[in-house]
C-alpha cells in the first residue's frame, strides 16, 4: 500500500510568518513529489513540484526533498492571510501514472 | 492559459442509475487521469488513460468504473450502477510529459 501520510492540522501561523507543512510517503520507488494547494469545494492547484533530494525555491515558497528519510516538505515565507488553505503533499511512482495523495494539512495564516 | 473542462459541475441521481462525467483534457496533453474526493476526505487516485488504454488504475477502480475517449478532445468516466458512496468530487487530471498533472474544476455527483 503506497501511503502519504501529513499532518491534518490546523496549523496556524500569523501574518508574516514562515509556516512549515511535512509530508513522508511509505513508497521508496516514488520519483516525483507535488504540493498543491487546495481551497474548499476547488480543485488542487500546483504549486510546486520537486524531483532531486535538495531545496527548491519558487517565490516564498521552497520544497525540501530527503529520498532517504521519504520526507518532503514546504516552507511558506511571509505567509499571507490568502495562503490559508489546505495544502496536499503528492507522490508518483517510476511512471508518473500515478498519484498518491496525503489527506492534506490545513493552513490558517492569521492577519 | 489552457484549462482542463469538466461537464456537468453537479450531477445528482439515484441509487443503481448510470452516470457518464465528461472532461476536455488540455489539448495537447497525452496522459488523462480521474480522481475522486468523498467530502472531508483525501483525493483518491482512480485511474490513468494513455494512448487509448488504461495505464493504471486503484482498487477502488472496480468493474461498475470504465474511461473512454470517445473522439479527439473528450474523456469520460462512466459509473454503471451507482452506490451511495460513489458521491464525491471527481476531479479529471491531464499532463504531459513530466510536467506536473493539472486538474479540472470537478464534477460534484450525489447519489440519492
């Protein structure tokens, strides 16, 4: 069973903050890591992805990726009271036809 | 910006009614995807559609669940005999290459 496993949450920060949203997947043959951000009653919309053990920056966001410990993460700079939302971790295999979902981690960012 | 389109945005019908859920994939996108969310859940992966057959598909991907692409542009998701607890968001999802899977804006289906 290929599991995404996040914390549910609430993760509450304030204006301004960096907020830290953790994700570990159970699937070692998994290649390719997502973030999506996903408002209530919308679809997930991408806002990153990450293929390399490393960091990858995008604006105030930056996903970490350790293949080793099957830990991926987003770091949220300067949070927004509009980047709260819930935010899904997701994981494909080593065809890309797949995509495993976490049940998200829901972000509040207080003004 | 090209956009995955999913008809109709509501769906509701009864137990053991057939439903099709329709979805335009971006158009040159070569990999088609349909996913489920039952409310305050996690999105479920159901099945994935490349050069005209599936590629793969979940457990929960059993045989009252099938996918076509009927012409150039179309690809749906039919549910023969629907459940109770086949009502949820279905979300249709396209790529290509690498690139990340965009998804379409749902179709919302309750099964009464």
């Amino acid at each position: 069973q290929k599991e995404v496993e996040q914390n549910s949450g609430p993760l509450s920060v304030p204006e301004g903050a960096i907020a830290s949203l953790n994700c570990t997947y159970s699937d070692r043959g998994s290649q390719s890591f997502f973030w999506y951000r996903q408002y209530s009653g919308k679809s997930p919309e991408l806002i990153m992805f990450i293929y390399s053990n490393g960091d990858k920056e995008d604006g105030r966001f930056t996903a970490q990726l350790n293949k080793a410990s099957q830990y991926v993460s987003l770091l949220i700079r300067d949070s927004q009271p509009s980047d709260s939302a819930t935010y899904l971790c997701a994981v494909t295999s080593y065809n890309n036809n797949d995509m495993r979902f976490g049940a998200g981690t829901r972000l509040t960012v207080k003004p | 910006e090209p956009e995955v389109t999913q008809t109709p945005s509501h769906q509701v019908t009864q137990m053991g009614q057939e439903v099709i859920l329709r979805c335009v994939p971006i158009s040159n996108h070569l990999y088609f995807y349909w996913y489920r969310q039952i409310l305050g859940q996690k999105v479920e992966f159901l099945v994935s559609f490349y050069n005209n057959e599936i590629s793969e598909k979940s457990e929960i991907f059993d045989d009252q669940f099938s996918v076509e692409r009927p012409d150039g542009s179309n690809f749906t998701l039919k549910i023969r005999s629907t459940k109770l607890e086949d009502s949820a968001m279905y979300f249709c999802a396209s790529r290509t290459g690498r690139e990340t899977q965009y998804f379409g804006p749902g179709t919302r289906l309750l099964v009464l």
